[in-house]
C-alpha cells in the first residue's frame, strides 16, 4: 500500500467520524493551545519589554552611597563632567532630590501630606539619556528651566490629579518645612519610565531654578548614563572611581536593565508551570485518543476484515490505525496552536503590543501530539492488525 | 497431464472452543469450476470457506493455493496471494457505508499499491460489468440490495482473481435479484474464473457444475469434477 493511501485512509475513518474525532482530540487542542498561548502571550509582552528598553542593557546609574554610619553622601559636584569623559560614555544626565521638599496640588493643602512625591532637580540632558517620552506638554529647556516650572512623572501626575494641562495648570511646590514655598506651571507630564522607576514618582525643576528658589548646590544625588553596549562592562568597572575617586566606596552603581529581567525571567518560571499543565492536557487528551481508538477498533471490526480478505497485511492494518491515531492528534494540536495563536494576536492587539510567536513552542505542542498520538494508537493498531480476518468477519 | 488445484485441501480440521466446525475435509478445487457447498446451518459451509481463502487457518490439515502451503506463507505473502488470486463476496455485502460503491470497488486495488486513478478507473469498468454503470456516485445506502451485492461482486472481480469465494451471496436477496447475482457469477465462470459458493440457494446448487454438500463438519456427498 501507498504511503500517501495510508493517510488517504486514515483521513477517510476520522472524516467519516468527524464530531468523535473533534471531541476526542478537544483535549489535545486544549493543551496545545495552553502551550502555545502561555509562552506566546508572555514573549510578547517580554519582547515588548526589551524592545521599550531598546539597547536597555548600556544604561547604567550612579546614585549616593552611604557612609559606615549611615549618612548619605551626595555624589560630587564634578561627577557629571568627570563620567562624561569616560571612554565609551555616550550621554550623561544628573538629577538631585531636593531634601525635603514638598510638591502639593494647592498651598492649602498640609505640608507634610507628600503623597511620596519627590522635587527633583533635572536637565534636559536626562530626555536624551533615558529616551524619556511625554505624555501631554514638553520637558523643560534651558529657557523654561530658569522659571518655577515642572514636569511631572506619570505617577506623580495621577496623585496630584492632574489629566490635561493648560497654561494656568499648577502645583505648589515648597522648601523644608513648609515655608517660602511657590506656585509652579506644570509644562509636561511624562510617560511611565520602566529603567527609571524613581522618576514615576519625581516632580523635575530646572536647575536654574532649583538653585535659585531652593538653594541647590549642583551635588546630584543620581546620575545616569548611557555606555557604549560592547563596554559596559569596561564603563561599569571603572564608574565609582571616577565619580567619587576620594571615596570610591560610597558609590552605588547599578543597572536598571537587570531589575527589569529578572522580572521577565521570574515570568518564565510561571511559563513553566504553565507549559506543564498544557503538557498534561496533551497527555490527558492522548489518554482520550487511545481510548477512542480502541473504541473505534471493536467497531470497525468487520472494516479490518473486509480489508484483510482485499489483501492488507497485518502491518498495514496496524500503520492505518496508527496513522489515524497520530493525525487526530496532529489535527487537535493544529486547531489548539491556532486557537493559542489567535488569543495571542487578540491580547497583544487588545494591549497594543506586538505580537510575537515564538517556534519552539508550536514545534514542541506539533511534535509532542505526534508522539502522543503514536503512543496512544500503538495499542488498538496491534490489537487490530492482530485479529484474524475471519473472525473479525464473523457476525456477533 | 497434472493440473495444479486452485484450492486443495488434506485432511483439514478446524476446531472452535468446544465444536468442531470441520472433520477430515479432502477437497481439490480446480482452475474453473464452479462449486456450490451445500448444507444446513451450521455444517460448516462458511468455515470451509474462509479456510480456502487464507482468511482462517485450519487447526490441522495442509490447504494449498494454487499449489502453495499457506501454512509456510507468511503475513505479507498471503496477503499478497488474497489481492491478487482471490476474490470475496459475502452474504452481507461488506461494503463501506461511507464511500461511494466507485470508492469501494476501487479500494479492493489499494492494497496492490495501484495508484488512484488507475484503481478509479478500474473499478468504473468492473461497475459497467456488474451493470451498475448508471449508480457510480451512489452510496451502498442508496442503493437496493441486490444493487450492493453487485457492487460487491465488483469489487470482488475487480482485481482479476483466479478464484471468487462468495458466502451465501443470495442470502440476504430477493428471487429476482438473486438471480441477477447468480448469472454474473455464471458469467465470471464462464470467463474461467473459478467460483465456489457456499449456498442455501437450490437455483444456485442447480446451477453448478459441482456440488459438496457438508453435515456436521464433514464432507457428505461431492458429485466431483466433471469436465
């Protein structure tokens, strides 16, 4: 018999007992679409991830370390200049807390109430440096900077109450304890900045500004800064040196990026768990399979007789069955990777991300359905191709 | 001169848990006779039957194909030896409900590795033979009984077989049709075709040339071969 023939028959008994053949590879479907959508989903909210951080990986942060007893130090004012000239450091961008404090949405409102917001002082280097982008309005310049006037981050934005910005849009923002504060125009608002957490929360003066109505000594209290992706590791060996060189110590050096994927990575491990429970589905839908193909043996009784007095051997009998076996598990795992495959272009269209479908997956969900499907008509193949022609036959 | 048997049986036994369905049957069929078998239900017509065409094998005893031990051939080979030589048509028609009676016929090649459209056209020919021409899209549930046991016996003839097996061909027909059935195999064996049916049908056991006739597993009465 023909390769091709053998799958021509095989179809044939599955086509001819279509909703048998649909329920019972439901369970491979079901598996093979919780593999594929589990890993798909979360790759593509992962690649979306890396993609918003881009080359993510070069940015790098100074920011004050401590001393032994505790004290905070601010880093120097020379640093920004002194990291700049690093060989291999592309931009550099400064920002100083200012201790103390207070951002509030009206000077009625208590002084203490901070909502954990934090008045920081920033040039428009840092729009640059973190690839910021606003959500409404624009960043401060070296003309707006010299005025009382800020940009919120998108957290801050949401705890003042502030959607949309008007000229006459403003908050009070005001020195330690409370006195000699001011009312400032808010220019712009920016969006989320997954490297750079802190700045959700920040309020950003201009600098000018900030020395001139809050007495900022030009010590950042944060740096950061973009290397060269090939020498990050070269720029990171050398960052604490040269901003602080009296004391290399009390320096933090970090890099956001690895915050982020160690996020991504502890989605994997979720992903696993997942992948697990769609392995199972498989294996249960496989344990359906087996049981439909012995089923369908018993009743195809005098079938497996007729095709033996035509002249099929013993093996063929058996390869037909397999066959059968193999495409209901094949086809359910087909319908569950595309069923998997249009919830992931649903959620990332719903969340506006791009999709991204990995291979690995779907070739593993095909491939295991083929060797689930093996397995499981391994047994009603050999039962089959086991019974002799007359007695298969044989009436009832 | 010696001419090799179609279908030779020594001493063939066959035993089912706790009856014995056939004692001591010596039987040589040869190449184009018609043999109808003859007896009461359960003397082991439908037994014998099967045994000559590989589809059972005796408990004991020696059954020869064309003067080969089926005994010694393995699967393959008598699986090969019931494509090409023999040829079945049962009582209850067999045929595949889902397929239509082209799709049927032509399955009865699939096992010979011919490629479809030459099985195809081959089972429309053996369809025109069995006067069915006018019904080849149609599916067994289509069509009257007599129309399915025609369509069987194209698709037993469809292959060229030397031999054609029919157990109670007539059985599940009406007199008419019956009779349709038994003058296309007069006409196969006409053709040289040898054919051996296992019978209840007195216009059938008239009609052969030789009759065997089976009480409680044994050969009661062969009028053998004549020429």
């Amino acid at each position: 018999m023909r390769p091709w023939d053998v799958l021509l028959e095989a179809t044939a008994g599955l086509r001819y007992r279509r909703l048998r053949a649909a329920l019972s590879a439901l369970g491979i479907a079901v598996g093979a679409a919780a593999v594929v959508g589990v890993v798909a989903i979360p790759a593509s909210a992962q690649a979306a991830l890396l993609d918003q951080l881009g080359r993510g990986g070069n940015l790098l942060t100074v920011a004050t370390g401590q001393t032994f007893n505790g004290t905070p130090v601010p880093l120097p004012r020379t640093a920004p200049s002194m990291l700049r000239r690093i060989d291999g450091v592309h931009a550099v961008a400064p920002v100083a807390v200012i201790n103390g404090a207070s951002v509030r949405r009206t000077s009625a409102i208590p002084a203490h109430d901070t909502n954990g917001l934090a008045l920081m002082a920033a040039d428009p280097s840092l729009v640059g440096t973190l690839n910021l982008t606003m959500t409404r309005g624009r960043f401060t310049d070296a003309a707006t900077g010299r005025y009382p006037a800020v940009v919120l981050g998108a957290a801050a934005a949401r705890a003042l109450g502030i959607s949309a910005l008007t000229p006459q849009t403003q908050v009070h923002i005001a020195p330690a304890g409370g006195r000699g504060g001011r009312y400032a125009v808010v220019l712009g608002v920016l969006a989320p900045v997954p490297l750079a957490p802190e700045l959700d929360t920040g309020v950003l003066l201009g600098t000018t500004a900030a020395t001139e109505l809050f007495g900022y000594d030009g010590n950042p209290s944060r740096i950061y800064l973009r290397a060269d992706p090939d020498r990050v590791t070269a720029v990171w060996s050398v960052l604490a040196a040269t901003t602080n060189p009296a004391n290399p110590g009390q320096v933090t050096v970090g890099q956001p990026s690895d915050l982020l994927l160690a996020r991504t990575s502890a989605h994997t491990a979720l992903t696993g768990l997942a992948i697990g429970l769609g392995a199972v589905a498989m294996l249960v839908g496989g344990v359906g399979v087996a049981n439909v193909m012995v089923v369908s043996v018993t009743e195809r009784r005098t079938e497996i007789g007729i095709r033996r007095a035509l002249g099929a051997t013993r093996a063929t009998i058996a390869m037909v069955f397999l066959a059968e076996a193999t495409m209901l598990c094949l086809l359910g795992a087909v319908a569950g990777a595309l069923a998997g495959i249009a919830a992931t272009v649903g959620y990332t269209a719903f969340s506006g991300i791009p999709a991204v479908l990995p291979i690995a997956p779907l070739a593993t969900a095909l491939g295991a359905a083929v060797l689930i499907g093996l397995i499981a008509g391994s047994y009603p193949a050999v039962h089959a191709a086991r019974l002799s022609p007359a007695e298969a036959l044989r009436h009832t | 001169m010696t001419v090799t048997a179609a279908i030779e049986l020594r001493d063939v036994a066959k035993e089912f848990t706790g009856t014995r369905a056939l004692r001591g049957v010596d039987l040589t069929i040869r190449p184009g006779e018609m043999v109808a078998v003859v007896g009461a239900s359960g003397s082991g017509k439908s037994t014998l039957l099967h045994i000559a065409g590989t589809l059972e094998r005796p408990s004991t005893g020696v059954v020869l194909i064309a003067g080969q031990d089926v005994a010694r051939l393995p699967d393959a080979a008598l699986s090969r030896l019931r494509a090409h030589h023999l040829g079945f048509v049962f009582q209850q028609f067999f045929l595949m409900p889902h397929l239509d009676i082209v799709a049927n016929v032509a399955h009865a090649l699939v096992y010979r590795g011919i490629p479809r459209p030459a099985r195809r056209s081959a089972a429309v020919t053996a369809l025109h033979r069995v006067g069915l021409g006018h019904r080849l899209g149609h599916r067994p549930d289509q069509l009257s009984g007599g129309e399915c046991q025609r369509a069987a016996i194209a698709r037993a003839l469809v292959g060229g077989p030397t031999v054609i097996l029919a157990d109670e061909p007539t059985g599940n027909l009406d007199s008419t049709s019956g009779r349709a059935v038994l003058d296309l195999l007069l006409r196969l064996n006409a053709e040289e075709t040898t054919v051996v049916i296992a019978t209840h049908d007195p216009d059938i056991a008239a009609a052969a040339s030789r009759r065997i006739e089976l009480h409680d597993g044994s050969v009661v009465h062969d009028t053998g071969w004549s020429a």
